[in-house]
C-alpha cells in the first residue's frame, strides 16, 4: 500500500514539527509520503513546515504552501488531488494541531484493505477515527460533546453508515473512492466533511471506524462562534438535500459518480 500521510496546517506554528515527530519511527517503513498543506497561515507554520521536510525523516516530505486562505474543504481538495494524481493507494488526513494521535495514523489507512468479516467484501473506502466509539479514552467538552451527538444523531439517521460519530477531523480514504467522487465540487469551508459522507452514503461506498482518544489544548483548531452556527445550519442543509437527492426529487452534481473516471 502507497500511503499519504497529510497534515491540514492553519496557524499550527506550535504543534506541526511536534505532531509529526510524534509518529513512531518503525512506522514510517508503511508510509510512503508526508503532505503538509499551509493554508496561509501567518504565524511561523511555512518555517516549522520547512524545518519537519529537513528534519531528515526517511520519507518525502512535500510542502504546498497556499497564499490565501484555501478553507478547511479546500486545502483538502488540494491534499486528495496531490494523492490521487501522484498514485497514491490511500490519504490519512492527520490535524496539525496535535488533536488526534499520529500513532493511529496507519491503523487507520490499513483498515481500509482489511476484510471485516461482514460478509460485504474485503476492506472500505473511508475509516473514520472515532472519538465516541468503545475503546476511546477522549474527554470532549461538554458543549463540544452535546453539538457531536445532536448532529451525528440527524446524520446517523439519513446517511446510515453504520459510525459513531460524523464529525471527526482523523480519517483515511481510499484513493481509487476518492477518484470516483466530485469532492472538488463541495464546499471549501467545514460542511466538506459532511457532504463527503452524503457522496458516500449516496454511492453506496463503505465507512468504517476505529477508537481513537484525542486531546484538547489550547494549541487546538477550534472553529469560531460564528463559524459553528453556520457549520450547524450548512449541515442540516446538506442533510435535507441528500434526502431529496437519495428520493430523486432534486439533482445535485455533488452527490453523483466523477465524469472524469
């Protein structure tokens, strides 16, 4: 397996040399590339990002610094064209902000080319590290706790994945999925992840999860108030139109196969 581990920087300065430097260095004999987007930051992430590629860590280490600010879904269309165009089996997107354990980073890749036993096939297409699944350790605060559950529970009902939770920034995807999908079409801000799984749920492509336990600091990527109500009002919003899409009573461009495979 060819894997991508990516690393979404946005003002990470304090945290990117450390998160990578966290990953065990017997893993990187099952990585096969680092991809640390800079997505115009202005504190010192393009430096930390260009100390992490001279580090001397036994894997390329790619460096595309965005000069103005890309959003959170669109440093990740950039990340997931870099793989898919560079053949790439799989992509961890891994948060610069030292949230999630950069241990779990190829478990969650490998996930995907393992068969689950289920009886649907071998492996997945997306695998999800859960903060809420049995197993996890993670002590979300309150407000972030009962947001996570109100939406995953509205999400859970329409998309029917069969995850724990909807709204974890950790998760791996196949490549090959990827190329099949017209991610490049949803949004360049935080509903991507959401429409993301309405492109999943409506092709009929499989997600799993795995527990992982993340960490709060000050140093975390937090959204901001304003951000958070118009991320909670986009995803309702994403949610009523996959139900009109999944009952053919709206086309959406976003939810249907790539022209270009």
């Amino acid at each position: 397996m060819k894997l991508l581990v990516y690393l979404p920087a946005r003002n990470a300065g304090k945290t990117l040399f450390r998160t990578v430097s966290s990953i065990p260095h017997e893993l990187f004999n099952r990585i096969s590339g680092i991809l640390i987007v800079n997505n115009a930051s202005v504190d010192n992430t393009k430096i930390e990002a260009e100390k992490v590629k001279s580090s001397g860590l036994p894997v390329p280490v790619t460096v595309i610094n965005n000069e103005t600010d890309k959003g959170y879904g669109g440093s990740q269309k950039i990340a997931y064209r870099y793989a898919i165009d560079n053949g790439y089996d799989a992509v961890v997107m891994l948060p610069a902000d030292g949230q999630y354990p950069p241990d779990k980073s190829v478990e969650l890749a490998e996930s995907l080319f393992k068969n689950k036993g289920d009886g649907k096939g071998s492996g997945a297409d997306m695998c999800i590290g859960s903060r809420v699944a049995s197993g996890s350790k993670t002590k979300m605060p309150f407000w972030r706790f009962v947001g996570n559950r109100v939406l995953t529970a509205v999400e859970a009902a329409s998309f029917r994945l069969g995850i724990s939770e909807y709204h974890s920034g950790f998760r791996a995807y196949r490549c090959a999925t990827l190329a099949k999908t017209n991610f490049e079409k949803c949004s360049n801000s935080y509903p991507f992840d959401t429409e993301m799984f309405a492109i999943f749920a409506a092709n009929g492509f499989k997600v799993i999860e795995i527990p992982v336990t993340s960490i709060y600091s000050k140093d975390s990527n937090t959204p901001k108030f304003i951000e958070l109500v118009e991320y909670c009002s986009t995803i309702f919003l994403i949610v009523g139109e996959f139900v009109l899409y999944k009952y053919k009573l709206r086309k959406d461009e976003r939810f249907g196969g790539s022209s270009n495979v």
